[in-house]
C-alpha cells in the first residue's frame, strides 16, 4: 500500500491542476484520498462563489473566517469542508388535509428539508408573476447558537441570481422567477448545507 497523498500535494492537484503519474495511480485505488480530492473540490465551489458574489461586510468576515480556516488546518480537510446536502421531508402540496384548502394551496406552500445538523423549513407565495421564498434554517442541537449563515440561491446555471445574510436564521428571498434552483447555505464555520433541486413553482 502506497502512502497517501499529502494534503500540500493535494492542493497542487487540485488548486494548480497539476498532474503526476504516481499520485493518479494512487488516487485510482484510495478512496479516502479521492474523497479529500472531491471536498476540496467543493471548498473551491463555495470560494468561487464567494469571490464571485457582492457579500455584505458581515459576510465577507465570514468567508474571511473560511479562508483563515482553510490555511491553518491543513489536514483533513473534512474537518472545515462538510458539505451536507438537505433531503426534503415534508412539502404541503403533498398533504391531502391541505389540497382540500384550495386558495391556501394555490397562494402558497411550505417544504422542509432536514440536514445532518440543521433544519430548512421554506414557505414559497405567489407574488404575481414571481415568487417569494421564506426560510427558517434552524440548528439541530446546539444550545442557543444563532442560525447565522450565508444564504445563496443559484439557477439551473449555478449563477447565484440571490444572496442574503441570516443572523438569526430567517431569510427572504424576494422576486424570484419560477423554476429549479440550489440553495447553498454557508455557516460561520465554513460548512455548507445544499438543498438541491429546490422547485419554486
Ligand atoms: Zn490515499
């Protein structure tokens, strides 16, 4: 068994796009080190929105942190890349007490979406011709820590067409077009929470 890449060649791989014959050998047969290559590859995703992005002040200290975080600790790198992606559990339109309530229905429905560490709840209302989108992202075990968190909504593109700051966890996404799109969460800490293929109808 050969040794496992080191995380400064790790970032070479992946940061420089550099290529080695021996490492790609290795990393053909170690999941473990695909795994590190892959989180790294999603913490340069959210780096590459956070440049890409007109943060607020507060929000680039955040990103700042993440920054600070990703050049301090070196390894793992899943100990500051967690990326959580949210599972819909519940959604009103599927509840059949609630399809009898046709007006409530049609102005409005509610979804929530669970992650390992944290809840989503979302209510979308029909403003005319667009939507607005209403969340509660809610922390899962932790005694009275504020919900604070970088909240992005990113087309079918992965363009970032909203971007609002929580430091309580409540968020209001205003004027948003029907269609599919990615919510991306980012906590203080750097972690991210992902709600995939969010349907605002
Ligand atoms: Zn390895």
């Amino acid at each position: 068994m050969t040794a496992h890449i080191p995380s400064e060649r790790l970032y070479a791989l992946v940061l420089d796009h550099e290529t080695d014959a021996a490492e790609a050998a290795h990393l053909s047969i170690c999941a473990s080190c695909r795994q590190q290559v892959e989180e790294l590859k999603q913490l340069l995703f959210d780096l590459e929105i956070a440049r890409l992005s007109q943060p607020t002040p507060a929000a680039i200290d955040r990103y700042q942190a993440m920054f600070n975080s990703v050049q301090t600790q070196p390894s793992p790198l899943q100990r500051f890349v967690q990326q959580l992606r949210a599972r819909l559990t519940w959604d009103s339109r599927t509840q059949p007490a609630l399809q009898g309530v046709r007006n409530a229905a049609a102005h409005a429905y509610r979804q929530l979406y669970v992650a390992t560490d944290a809840e989503i709840e979302l209510m979308v209302e029909r403003m005319g011709e667009l939507r607005r989108v209403e969340g509660d992202l809610i922390d899962i075990g932790q005694d009275d820590a504020p919900a604070a968190a970088l909240v992005e909504l990113l087309d079918a593109n992965g363009d970032i067409v909203h971007m609002v700051d929580t430091d309580d966890g409540l968020f209001h996404l205003e004027n948003v077009a029907p269609g599919t799109y990615t919510i991306v969460i980012t906590r203080p800490n750097g972690a991210t929470i992902e709600v995939p293929a969010l349907e605002v109808a």
